[in-house]
C-alpha cells in the first residue's frame, strides 16, 4: 500500500512536470496536448483530469499587457467604453475577461473580450518548423519504413495543421468566422454561437463578442446526472451540430476541445451546446468534400470495395504530377480487398463508434499498398472522434452512428442530385448556345 501510495506521488509529480513544460513551449504543443486531454480512453483518465486545464486554465499573462492591446486597439479612452472584470479562462493563443460594453447611446450589456497572448506568434512558427523537420526525418528512416509511411501524408497534415494555427493569430478572421456559423445555425435554438459586438471593429489582437451563459460539459453532465433524457438529447444535438458543420456547411469548427464547448437550458428549458473560440476552422474544396462524402456514405453502406476504388482514384489524381512505378498503387486488389472486410466486420454499422481503430486500419493499409490518403479524411475523422468524446461523457451509451449515419447518407444523395441538376443545366444551356449560333448563320446567310 505505501509502495503504491508512494508511486502515485512520483506519477503526479511527473504529470505537473510535464504539465508545465507544455505551458512553456509554446501555443502549438498546448494546442495538440488539449486534443490528448480529451481523449480518455486513449491516454487514460488520470491523465486527461491534470491536463485538462490546458483547455482553458493555462497561465494568464499581465493585466498591464492587455491594457496596452486595449489601448493599441480601441485607442487611450478604451476604459470609457468597455469595463473588464474577472477572467473567464485562458488559452494558448490568448485569455478571455467577461466584462461591460456601453453604446454610444449609453446601453451597457455582458461581454467577452478576447485578448492575445504577449510574444505568442514568433514561437508558433519556430514550432512548426520544428514538426516539419520531424516529419522530413520520419519520411527518410531507412529499411523502407520512412516511404512507406509518407502514405500517410504526414507532411500534408502538418501543413493543415499549421495554417489552422496560423489563422487563430488574427481574431479578425475568427470574428469572420462567428458571422459565417451564426448564418449557418440561424434556424436551430439548440445551437448557439457568440456574436461580435457592434462599435467594437475587430482587431488582430482583441475581439469583443456578446457573453453567452453555459457551463462545462462534465459539469453539466454531472448536475443532470438523473435525468438520462436530457443527457442522451444534449449527445445527439452535439453529434449532429458536427455533422452538419463537416456534411452539410463544408465549415468545420476545428478546435472543439470540451473547453470550447459549454451547455446551458434557456429560459424555457431548450438545451443548448455554445460553441466558442472558433478561429479554427476548415473548409474543404468541393471536389475532396465529394469525395470524402462518397468514401464514407459506402462505407456506412457497408460497400467497401467501391470506397476503397475512390480512395484510390483519389490518390492517383494527385499522385499524376510524379507518378512513377515506385509511387503507384501496389496489389490493387489486395488493398480493396482489406477495406471490403473493414466494412464486412462492420454488421452492426459501428463504424464511428471505432473511428479511431478504423482510421489507424485505413492508413496502415493505405501505407503498405501506397495508396495517398486525402488530408480532408483525416481531418473530418479527428473532428467526429473528439465530438465522440464529448457525446460519451454526457451519455456513455450512446451510439454515435445512429445520428451521423442518416446524415452522410442525406447529404450524398443531395451532392448526386446537385451534380445530376447541373450536368442537366449544362446541357440545357448547350443546346439553347448552339440554337442561338444556329440563328445567327441563318441571319448571316439571308
């Protein structure tokens, strides 16, 4: 018993070393480590509970630097027109204050005031070189482990990675970004984003959005604990809230750790998820978000063998530029054939209920038979997979296919007919093109 007592003080000693040496290097290491903090059933509980500060507890920077953003921003009077209080949390990028905004016709309301860390850009693109280097070395290990693991696109993650991160040093895309996703939820009450706030022009280094009442998903799950309705509404409204971002809008909420996702009733006891800090965001071009659509609706349908042929086409398409007989695909039909008993496995349509075995399946065959994955597939399975974390947490039983299958399959059959509807109107403004040609020379000629 003293022996085990005496490893766990040894472990949390560790942990809370560790801990702040991720504090300490940099936005891009606290970015990636608040993604492992939701991720129990990876990384186990223990360490997820320390590590989870990350997501919105990490050091707060001086009240003198916020006062000069402030100053820089909303110029020398700013205190006349914006009143800070407590801090609401902080961040990698930056921290949040709740406070007080007054019009110009004098009416004050609840705001968030979102300012930027000092010195916060300069080690992000150091970092980020770093994770380059990394991924150059990995791709070069000798006894052919490095070129058959450039498959995975590692260095096209990285690059997405990075432009991600990039994006969030400027909070004047991210309150771009505010405008676009409360469009897309206009309609949907259990849905719920801040807005900027209006005689506050957004600045590089400081936004000022409306204050949105929520409180931590495993607070909320712990308070509603008895009332498992509730709990089970709130997971589906969470899955099909990122479903809808990833197969429906094309506008994805890249960083949607627990620390930026809050739950709340509202007056009449609708539930509601609030969704903060989105200067994360991703946005496929149309012919990958095809693509990726089609991968996974045959999937879920449980046709592995045509998956597994656009996958490769996929590949091919952007492998064309350098193809060679060293690049193409190897043993076709083996690597169709192993996506084929993916999904023969999958009789009780589980497939995001085991994304994270199933991508991990996906890649190793795609490595072994050179087949390039799209970077777009990762990114849409990471996106689900935290989003599972989150539904688990308020509902362990709940399966999160029941709601994302039905979706990839709708949003498929609308893809097929806006491609069909289109292909139609081409033709239609072929023919009407060649008539008006055929006019012409008839006129030319009389």
């Amino acid at each position: 018993h003293d022996e085990e007592e005496e490893l766990s003080f040894i472990l949390d000693w560790w942990m809370q070393l560790c801990l702040w040496c991720v504090e300490h290097n940099g936005a891009t290491t606290v970015k990636l480590m608040q993604w492992a903090s939701s991720r129990p059933d990876m990384f186990g509980e223990r360490f997820c509970e320390r590590f989870r500060r990350l997501q919105d507890s990490t050091t707060p920077h001086s009240w003198k630097h916020t006062e000069n953003v402030l100053t820089q921003a909303y110029g020398p009077d700013w205190k006349q027109k914006v009143q800070l209080h407590e801090i609401l949390g902080s961040g990698c990028i930056g921290q949040v204050y709740k406070g007080t905004a007054t019009d110009d016709s004098g009416i004050k309301q609840n705001v968030a005031v979102k300012v930027i860390h000092p010195n916060v850009r300069g080690p992000i693109d150091t970092d980020l070189e770093l994770l380059r280097f990394v991924v150059s070395a990995i791709e070069n290990l000798p006894f052919n482990i490095g070129a058959n693991l450039q498959w995975w696109n590692l260095k096209g993650a990285v690059d997405e990675f990075s432009q991600l991160l990039k994006v969030q040093l400027d909070f004047r895309k991210e309150a771009e970004n505010l405008e676009r996703f409360n469009v897309n939820f206009k309609n949907d009450p259990h849905v719920v984003f801040p807005k900027s706030v209006k005689g506050f022009i957004a600045h590089p280094d400081v936004l000022v959005e409306t204050f949105v009442k929520g409180i931590p998903i495993s607070k909320f799950a712990v308070e509603h604990k008895s009332d498992t309705a509730l709990l089970h509404k709130m997971c589906e409204i969470g899955i099909d809230t990122v479903c809808r971002m990833i197969f429906y809008h094309n506008f994805v909420h890249s960083d949607l750790h627990p620390g930026n996702i809050l739950a709340s009733l509202s007056d009449d006891g609708v539930p509601r998820f609030v969704l903060l800090d989105v200067g994360m965001v991703t946005e496929f071009k149309d012919a990958d978000h095809d693509n990726i659509i089609d991968i996974l609706a045959n999937i879920v349908r449980r046709n592995g063998r045509k998956a597994a042929e656009l996958m490769i086409q996929d590949s091919e398409k952007k492998m064309s530029p350098f193809l060679s007989n060293k690049l193409a695909v190897l043993n076709r039909e083996e690597f169709i054939n192993k996506i084929t008993y993916l999904t023969d496995q999958d009789r009780d349509m589980s497939f995001f209920e085991n994304i994270g075995g199933y991508i991990l399946y996906i890649c190793e065959a795609a490595a072994t038979h050179h087949v390039r994955l799209n970077e777009a597939f990762a990114s849409i399975a990471l996106a689900v997979k935290v989003q599972e974390g989150v539904a688990l947490s308020l509902d362990p039983k709940c399966h999160v296919w029941e709601t994302a299958n039905p979706i990839i399959v709708r949003a498929e059959m609308k893809r097929r007919f806006n491609r069909f509807f289109s292909r139609i109107s081409d033709e239609i403004l072929t023919f009407k093109f060649r008539n008006m040609l055929q006019e012409d020379d008839k006129c030319f000629l009389d």
